[in-house]
C-alpha cells in the first residue's frame, strides 16, 4: 500500500521537488545577500545606524514579501492539488471499486494514502520554511515584529501544521463532494476563510494577554509608538512585543481623562498637539503579548492544527464506509 501511494503521488512531487529546489537556491542566494547587506549597514555606520538599518530593510521589503506570499499560499495549494483529488479523482474515475475490493479495507487504505500524502506535503513546506526562517534572520531581528500576522506564519513551525491541516482538509472535500474540482474549490475557501480568521479571531486567545500602561509623551505620540510594534510599555522598550488592544485614556492618578479635555487639543499642526497631549500627562491602557511567549504560540498554534487535523481525518475514516 505504501508504495502504491508513492507511486500515485511522483508526478506531483517531481514536479513540486523542481520547484522546492529552485526555490531553495534562490533563498540561499537571498539569505547571503541579507546577510551581506546587514553587515554592510551595521559596519562603521556610527550615530546613522537607524537610517543605515532602515535603508536596509527597504532594500530586501520587496523580495521577502513575495516569498512569504508564496509560503502562505502553499498548504492551500498542497491542500488543493494534493489532497483534493486524493479520494475525489478515484471516485470519479470509478477506481476506487477495484481498490476496495482488495484485501485492504477502505480505512486502512486511506489512512495510509493521508499519510503519505501529509508526509511529503509537511517536507516540502518544511524545507520551504526552513529555508525562509534562515534566509530572513537577519531582517527580521531588525524589524522585530515577529508576531506580524505573515512573518508569524511563515517561520518554523506553524507553516507544516497548516500544510497538513490543508491536505486533510482537501480529502475530507473530496470524499464528500465525490468531485475533484469542486472539491479543490471548497478546500481554498475554506482553508483561506480559517486563515484569515486565525490571527484575528483565535491567535490574540492563545494565551492571557499582559496588561499595562503606555505614557503618552510627545515622542510617543509623534511616532504613534503606542500603537506600533516596538511597545513602549511602562517605561521599558519591548521589541517584538505584540500590542492587541489599546483602551482606555488615563490621567497619572489613574482617573480617565474626559473627552472634552482631549479634544481640547485635537487642532493646529501635530507637534503643536503633541506637546498639548503631553501636557495632559496621559497613559493609555494596554494589552500585549510579550516577544518571550512567541514560541508558545508557535507550538500552541501548530498543535491547533494538527489536532484538528486529525479530527478531520477521524471523519473522513467514518465516511468512507459509506462512500
């Protein structure tokens, strides 16, 4: 059985191993790159490092953004070509009664076929993450925004549990629509839907989030880093820190500043009502992640996925006893 379903799937991991391995030579070329032009922007650049850094982070933006885009398309397209027509194409082409009429029992033929299918799809975007995550260091040390919702998702671990999650959801498409196309279909809309929902919905509740106080000086307001990556939080600088919501204006003594006060100084140029906002010596409440809790999320995220993996593999196993 095993080498049945090696058999079934070496076109599509010919075609998908030229592709890895062309790509894997272009991010190590990218990777050398990086690192290059890192090195070049931290060496001798004196009091213009930050202009050197951002500099170089506008030189790589562009390439990077496409690679990850391609990664975050990966385990939906796995999902599609890989594991829609898994059960959907024998079906149509009347196939499957030949099989199952075997020794082998339906089940046991499609747990070997999943996991077959799941192996080789986790190794190819395994490869294709593992290959990005070293390319991309140095930028994204520099950028410090690991909990960004496309960096997040395309490093280490999470993008092999979304590739399984995918092609298990694809099968369970099949076998239910009994149709290749539709099933491809189904599986991108809904594998996407679950993707963009993730970060915003179920990510941010992956863990209790830290609470404190951002100060609203004029710096901060100037550069709204209140709002941004790098959280300014109780006086301490925390890059990498994941802000996910900021609430309510406080005064120093802890009451909450009224709105006609702060609208107060809503008017005239911005430094102007920076300096008036300061003045108001406000805090903002805020709700963050802090960077050391970015490889829980990444192990509680990823086991996310393979659990309901296999709670989609255990249904399909219930179906095809009737399909």
């Amino acid at each position: 059985m095993t080498w049945l379903a090696w058999r079934q799937l070496r076109a599509q991991l010919l075609v998908t191993g030229g592709a890895v391995a062309v790509l894997a030579v272009y991010l190590i070329v990218l990777g050398v790159q990086i690192r290059d032009g890192h090195h070049d922007a931290v060496a001798g650049c004196g009091d213009a490092c930050g202009s050197a850094l951002r500099e170089f982070q506008s030189r790589f933006e562009g390439r990077l953004y496409l690679v990850d885009a391609l990664l975050v398309v990966t385990p939906a397209l796995l999902g599609m070509f890989w594991g829609a027509p898994l059960v959907a194409r024998e079906l149509e082409s009347g196939t499957h009664r030949l099989v199952w009429n075997q020794s082998v029992t339906r089940r046991r033929w499609l747990v070997v076929r999943l996991g077959v299918v799941c192996v080789a799809a986790a190794a190819v975007t395994g490869v294709f993450s593992l290959l990005l995550t070293w390319a991309s260091s140095p930028y994204d040390a520099v950028a410090a925004d690991r909990f960004d919702a496309v960096m997040f998702g395309t490093r280490n671990l999470v993008p092999v549990a979304y590739t399984c999650c995918g092609v298990v959801l694809g099968a369970l498409c099949g076998l239910l629509l009994r149709r290749t196309v539709p099933a491809m279909a189904l599986t991108a809309l809904l594998f996407a839907a679950v993707q963009i929902a993730m970060p915003i919905v179920a990510r941010p509740h992956l863990a209790a989030p830290v609470h404190g106080s951002q100060v609203m000086s004029a710096e901060a307001i100037r550069n709204l880093s209140f709002l941004g990556k790098d959280a300014d939080v109780e006086g301490l600088s925390v890059p990498n820190t994941w802000i996910v919501s900021n609430s309510r204006l406080l005064t120093a003594d802890g009451e909450v500043v009224g709105l006609d006060r702060y609208n107060g100084c809503l008017s005239g140029q911005f430094d102007v009502m920076a300096q008036c906002l300061a003045a108001l010596d406000l805090h903002v409440e805020v709700a963050y992640h802090p960077g050391e809790r970015y490889w829980r999320f990444q192990w509680l995220e990823s086991l996310l996925y393979v659990t309901a993996a296999l709670l989609l593999a255990a249904l399909a196993l219930w179906r095809i006893r009737v399909a």
